[in-house]
C-alpha cells in the first residue's frame, strides 16, 4: 500500500466527524432554545391568566355591594348564599394578593393601593346594602340612590400597570418601575 491511501481515510473520517458534530450540536441548540421559548410563552400565559383573574377580584368586589342591595328576600338561603360569595371572595383575595407578591412588589403595591382606596366605599356600601330591604319588584332593582361611586379609576389603574408584566417592559427592573408609576400618578 502507498502512503496516500493511507491518509486518505483519515481526512475523510475528520471531515465526517467534524459535520456529524455540527449538526448533533444545532440540533441540540435548537432544541434547547424551543424548550427556553416554550417556557417564555408559557410563563407569559400563566402570569396573563392570574393577573386577569386579579382585576375579575377587583370588579367583583366592586359589585359584590350591589349583590347584597339587589337580595330578593332575608331568607337564610338568599343570605347564606351572599355569606358564602363575600367569604369566597376573600379566600380568592388573600390568594391573588400572595401570587401578585410573589410574581411582582412593584405591582403587589398597586394591587394593595387600589384594594385600599376601595376598601372604605366598599364596607359603607356593604353596610347600606345590608341595612337595606329585600327587593320586591323589577322597579326596585334600579337602586336609585344606592352607589358606591365610580371605581372605574382603580380597575383602570391596575390595567394599566399590568403592562409592564409582559414583553420588553419585563425587563424594567423594580427600581425604575416604582419611580414610573410614581411619576405617572398610578402608585402614592
């Protein structure tokens, strides 16, 4: 045998080596960027779902008073049933409240800000609402009088913030996102 056959495989089998590494190692790249782009997406789906689910509190504490003024009678079903909702509402509360704490300070203080404004109307109406009589009739349900005043300002205000959760605004770290929503009136 001569010497150039020798070598020959030698080269051939490096080449091979080298192109069998380079595409072991891209698809192992891209296998692990999907993996970090699925986890992105997901976590983004998670934190959009509970923060949903904490401006649906917000509303629905607003209109919890409204429930209570619109009972149809003092029957101890009617009122267990007002009980029960008022009670699920604060587990949901206490739930939301630790998640956002967890997820974010910056925006656990706005949730607590716009939950603390709202918390003296809420209570004086809850107390009306209770006093209250029973509806009657579909007349009575247009409560008239009865209102805890506009409390669209603090779903707004918290909507608001909610956009820096998501996208390049993440990024913001909590420092200038407190002194932002300071200067832009959504935080004290």
């Amino acid at each position: 045998m001569d010497p150039a056959t020798l070598t020959a495989p030698a080269t051939t089998s490096a080449s091979l080596t080298a192109i069998l590494i380079l595409a072991l190692g891209s698809s192992v790249v891209a296998g692990a960027l999907g993996h970090i782009l699925t986890g992105l997406r997901d976590g983004a789906t998670i934190r959009r779902d509970r923060y949903a689910a904490a401006v649906k509190l917000l509303v629905a504490r607003i209109e919890y008073p409204y429930r209570i003024r619109r009972r149809t009678s003092d029957d101890p079903e009617v009122l267990n049933a007002l009980a029960t909702m008022g009670h699920d509402l604060q587990e949901r509360l206490a739930e939301i409240r630790a998640w956002v704490f967890t997820e974010s300070t910056v925006l656990s203080d706005v949730f607590d800000h716009c939950l603390t404004r709202l918390d003296a109307p809420f209570k004086q109406a809850c107390t009306d609402a209770w006093k209250a009589t029973p509806i009657t009739t579909a007349a009575q349900m247009n409560l008239g009088g009865f209102s805890m005043g506009n409390q669209q300002h603090l779903v707004t205000t918290l909507e608001r913030t909610l956009t820096y959760r998501f996208g390049h605004r993440r990024l913001i770290p909590a420092i200038l996102l407190r002194r932002l929503f300071k200067k832009r009136g959504l935080l004290p």
